[in-house]
C-alpha cells in the first residue's frame, strides 16, 4: 500500500498576533509543522505534501527539505479546497492521509492505526468535556457515522454532541478523487469543508470508520499564543516522564525544557529550569545544576555542573566539575577529571585530563595539556583584530594569576608563569618566567575627587 500524506499549511493564524506564519511558530524549539513532516517521516509515505499559503515562501524556505512537495493555496477558500490542490502530486498513491500543520503532537502509532483501519474513510475523532468551537460527528441510530457538521452550521440538538472532528483523516485515494470535486460551498462560511465527503461516503455506502488517539493533547489544534504555550507544557510533561523511567532524576517535571534529541543514561539528577537543546548526550551518575543550557554536546560519566552554566557545541569529560556560572562555548573539548569554575569562559579549547581553569578566566583556541593549574583571571588573547591565534600550554605547566598569554604562543610542560605577566614568547620547561615592571611609588600623586555639580 502507498501512502500519500497531505500537510495542510496554509492558514495565516491571525490569532497569533504575529508576522511569523503560524506553523513556524515553535514548540521544543522547532516549528509545529516540523513535528507533523517528522511524523508523517515514521508513516514511510510514498508523498508528503505540503499545502502553503499565507507567508508560504517564508515556510518554504525554512523547511526546504528535498523529500517535501509544495502545493500553493493562493486562495484560503477552505479545507476540501486546500486537499484539492495536492491531489495531482498524489496520482500514484492508494491512501491519502490528511493532517494539519499547527498540530504539533499528533503521534505516528496513533496514525498507524487510523491507516489500517479497512474502510475507504477512516476518521480520527475525540469525545471532550467541552466541545464548543469543533466539527461534530454525527452518528444515527445504529451508531454508525453519517456527517459532520460544523459549529456555525449545527442545530441546537447537535450542538450536544460531545465526540469531534480532529480534521485528520484516512481516505482511499479513488473515493477521495470522486467525492471532492462534489463538495460545495453553501455553508454558514461559504468555505470547501473537506469534511463534506462523509456524506458522500455515506451515500455510497461506504462504512465511514473512527479511530481514537490515546490523549486527546495529540488533536489539539494551535489557534493563540495560549494554546501553544499549553501544547509545550504537554509536550514538555511527557518528554520529563519519559526520563524519569529511563532511571533519570527531576528535581521538578514541571522545570526541565527538552528541545531536541536527548540520549540520559540512569542515575543522572536534573535540578529545576535546566533547558536540554539539539542533540545531547548525557552519561551515567551525572548531576546538573539549575538554571543550567546544554546544546548539542555530549556530557560524559559522573560530570557535576553547577548552577548557572552554559554548555554549546562542546564535549565534557567523565569525572569533570563546570560550574558555576561557567560558559563552555563551542568546539571545547574537557578530556576528563576537569575543573572548570565559576565565571570561566572556554572557546575552542582542549583541555587535557587533570587540568584545571578554576575561576575568571578567558581561554580560546588553545591546546591545554594534563594537570595544567591556570589561575584567576588568565586571558589566552587569540585575536589580534583580524585573525586567531592559538595558545598551546604543556602538561604540569603552572600559570599565575592574572596572565595574559598573547598568541601565537607555546607555554613549554612544568612552565611557572608568574602572576601578572605578560608573556609574548616561548617559555623554557621547568622554569619560572615572568614579566613585572619594578614597583614604585609617587610620592606626590593625590587621588581624584569629584568635583561639584
């Protein structure tokens, strides 16, 4: 069976208050309709189609993968009308499965089972407590399906009706090419409702069938910045118990953000309003503080970091201490047994086993060797106003505080650099090297007062 999966995008969200068209708005980090084309992605769809129209260029641009077809509703005249636009993408497809881009959480076991389902429609509906704005399914007395109708055109009696429309739908590919281009517009919103096709189906006979989803956040549609922030508390909630059956600590479910692909091995403890992004791997027995940014960076064995840190782009080894309030910038690699402290910041740094960079301090494009101290407030200064340069410091070397250390520049194993030098050239193994002019004092030299206003 070929499956042809249509994407319905094309809606300008004016709820939104917002430029941004509306499934770009992001959930996790990356755009609602990302998550739907990630979904269809795990169905194996023969054909994904996405139908664009307000700011489709914009859309286009940002989800620009090869595998996507793009058809343009230049005209918002409905769902049936937007369905209608993809199907010469879909002529060699046997189901046409329909979802829409501003809902995000829609799950791919979920759709599994609503294309299995042996009937030429197969519809994907939901009982809530509160059906107010939705399409209802109709069912007459023997239970079976026999329309949908739409809030604005339902009776007082159907207005009762608590099972919903999610929109998404299973349609064989023949039945759908008869029964669209019969759907008309005489509707309270003189719009193509796509849902019409039920009572064609019905009219033919056809068993219209209803498969349910698992939660009912899995339909939910995105119409308001309240809406969306609702769908990341969701999404964020079953992403938090996922870790914690996998052996992983939460100080509180409610505090964590996980924005991406996120591999934690057991006994790792996650203190609250720390953000995951991109793809991160975190070992065994780790512990991170709170308030602490992890992008796409691995996080080895047993590492402690502290409150307040931010890791991008960057490897921490096993046994390693960050933190607090360190900044671990992109193309860092901690080798292990590290200690990196409070208002350290590292970019483009390799740090050997054992070394330490404990407080205040700036090191980019270097090469640290092993059981390196560098002391408080030592500068590698890397730029020169056009180009980097890089530091390379030898293991057991000792850097005093205060240093700076002006590339390109090689600091020689069991260097001593003395606190508040300025070292410009190659320093001899084993040897203290430092650079201080003689102190004085001015006898006559009187500190500066303000002066009055």
């Amino acid at each position: 069976m070929k499956l042809g999966v249509v994407i319905l995008a094309a809606g300008q969200g004016t709820r939104m208050k917002s430029s941004l068209p509306k499934v770009l708005h992001p959930l996790a980090g990356k755009p609602m309709l990302e998550h739907v084309i990630d979904c269809a992605r795990e169905l194996e769809a023969q054909q994904i189609v996405v139908v664009y129209g307000h700011g489709g260029e914009r859309v286009r641009e940002t989800l620009s993968d090869a595998d996507l077809i793009w058809a343009e509703q230049a005209e918002q005249l409905g769902t049936g009308h937007a369905v209608e636009q993809a199907m010469p993408f879909l002529q060699a497809v046997d189901k046409v499965l329909v979802l829409y881009g501003d809902v995000p959480l829609i799950q791919a076991d979920t759709l599994k089972t609503l294309i299995a389902s042996e009937s030429n429609l197969s519809l994907l509906t939901v009982k809530l407590n509160d059906a107010s704005g939705y399409g209802r399914i109709v069912r007459d007395a023997y239970d079976q399906i026999i329309s949908i109708v739409e809030q604005k055109d339902a009776s007082p009696e159907q207005l009762k009706i608590n099972e919903i429309n999610t929109g998404i739908m299973c349609i064989e590919h023949a039945a759908l090419s008869a029964w669209i281009s019969k759907i008309e517009n005489n509707n309270a919103q003189q719009e193509f409702y796509l849902t019409d096709i039920v009572a064609f189906a019905v009219a033919d006979n056809v068993n219209v069938l209803a498969v349910h989803p698992e939660s009912e956040s899995e339909v939910s549609g995105v119409n308001d910045r309240i809406q969306l922030a609702a769908l990341e508390r969701e999404f964020q909630q079953k992403q938090a118990e996922s870790l914690m059956r996998q052996g992983v600590t939460l100080i509180d479910p409610k505090r964590i953000d996980i924005r991406g692909d996120i591999s934690v091995e057991q006994d790792c403890l996650l203190d609250i309003n720390v953000i995951l992004e991109g793809d991160i791997s975190i070992g065994k027995g780790v512990n991170i503080g709170a308030n602490t940014v992890i992008k796409n960076s691995r996080i080895d064995d047993h590492v402690t970091i502290l409150e307040n840190c931010v890791i991008e782009n960057a490897i921490v080894g096993a046994s390693s201490k960050v933190g607090p309030f360190a900044r671990i910038r992109p193309g860092t690699e901690l080798l292990g047994n590290n200690h990196i402290g409070n208002f350290v910041e590292l970019k483009n740094a390799r740090v050997d086993e054992g070394s330490k960079v404990n407080h205040l301090s700036y090191v980019g494009d270097s090469e640290i060797g092993k059981t390196v101290n560098i002391g408080a407030g030592t500068i590698t200064c890397n730029y020169d106003g056009a180009n980097k340069h890089k530091t390379i410091i030898g293991d057991n070397a000792f850097i005093g505080s205060n240093t700076a250390l002006v590339a390109p520049i090689k600091i020689n194993q069991g260097s001593t650099i003395g606190a508040g030098s300025v070292i410009t050239r190659e320093t001899p193994e084993d040897k203290l090297t430092l650079t201080r002019a003689k102190q004085i004092t001015i006898e006559n030299w009187k500190r500066p007062v303000k002066q009055p206003k």
